[in-house]
C-alpha cells in the first residue's frame, strides 16, 4: 500500500477569494499546494488532517463551516455529506477548501495545541498508525525581512532553510529536534504538527520532494510531499 503525507502552509490567502489583490503573488504557491493535495487523493480520498489550534478543539466528521470570519462569504465542507455551518479553525477550514480543489471525499481533522510538547507529539504521530493520506499544516516562521507579521528576526532564515532541508530528505529525526521555545520566538506555527510528522513517519523509508519553500509576505511557507510504498 502506498502512502502519501502532504505537508502544507495553511495561510487565508492561498484561497483566492481571500487573497483580493495579492492573488497573483501566491499563484506559485497555490498551484504547488493543489499539486501535493491532488497527488494525496490519488493516495486515498480520505484524508487525516494533523493542525495546530490554540485550545485543540475537537473537529466534528462531515463538518461545514465559513471563511465569514477572513471578510468572505466562502462556506467549506470537510466531506461530501451536507450538514448544517458550525464554527471551525483555520485548519479545518482550510483543508476543506483543499478537499474540494482535489475532490476528495472527506477529511477527519486531528488538531493539538500549538504548544504541546516534542516529545508527545512524537507519541500522538505514532499513535495514528498508518493512514493511506496525511495533511499535515503549519506555516514557518512569521518573522522574514522587515515588514513580516511578527517582526524581522535573523534567525528565521535560517530556521526555514533547515525546515526546508527536513522535508526534503524526509528526515523525522531533524523535525523531532525542533526547540519549541525557538520555534515559538519566530512565530513558526507549523512546529508541533511537524513534529507529530516525525512520529508517524519514524518507521520505513520515504522519498520526498518539496515543491515549494519561500516566504513571499515575511512568513516561510514550505509545500512538500512524502511517500512510502
């Protein structure tokens, strides 16, 4: 059996009708996502969905919600059952709209606290045994060049670089070496859910290949698909 994991940024801007006049600077960018997110569904078209969420809410099967809380009236589904609009996160609000562009059937969402601990994300990574199809999201740091979100910190250059280097060679143990505290100065969402990567994947040989790592408005965005066969 083969399986596949998608890792993805999960910005409001990558959906097109959030990004208004930035939609052709993240072109490159969405193109790279729907590639990794079409090549999971030819994995399965169900899909475990691994984010990161302040609290870990709970992510209801078959939910729908809104992107009404980015300024668009942009509802999402996380499966091809209609059901009734609930409040959802980002990352499940994302990966509902990652869902339809890649028809797949349904996506069940699994989200911890950013701030959980390396060592017992590596515990829920392997306690999620061996999907066909994982969306793991999270962004870099926040803090590239001057005018960034969280304001320019040197470090963040190089904290990507070696993100970018990680999912390249598929290396769990580089991911599981992550310093929450780091991470956390830099603004770099994406750490626990990477790291609960390095836990699912520690088992077996990967092949990996990134299709896209920038930071096109101060925040590193990396886009990468593994798989083991």
């Amino acid at each position: 059996m083969i399986r596949r994991v998608a890792v993805l940024p999960q910005p409001p801007l990558l959906i097109p009708e959030l990004a208004a006049g930035a939609a052709d600077e993240c072109a490159e960018l969405r193109e790279a996502c729907l590639q990794a997110v079409q090549r999971l569904t030819s994995a399965s078209p169900d899909w475990l969905v691994v984010g990161a969420a302040a609290g870990a809410p709970g992510v209801p099967e078959h939910a729908s919600g809104s992107f009404r809380g980015f300024g668009v009236e942009l509802g999402v589904s996380l499966s091809r059952v209609t059901v009734p609009e609930t409040e959802l996160p980002l990352p499940a609000l994302v990966a509902g709209w990652l869902r339809a562009q890649a028809d797949a059937s349904s996506v069940r969402v699994r989200l911890v606290d950013p701030a959980t601990p390396p060592g017992e994300c590596a515990l829920l990574g392997r306690e999620l045994g061996e999907p066909a199809a994982v969306l793991v999201l999270g962004d870099g740091s926040s803090r590239h060049g001057p005018r960034s979100p969280g304001g320019e910190d040197d470090r963040a250059e190089g904290f990507d670089a070696g993100i970018r280097d990680a999912l390249a060679k598929a290396d769990t143990g580089a991911l599981a070496a992550l310093d929450p505290a780091l991470a956390a100065e830099l603004g770099a969402g994406g750490r626990a859910p990477w790291q609960i990567l390095a836990g699912l994947a520690a088992e077996g040989e990967w092949s990996a290949e990134v299709l896209y790592s920038a930071a096109p408005f101060g925040v590193g965005y990396h886009v990468a698909v593994w798989e083991h066969a």
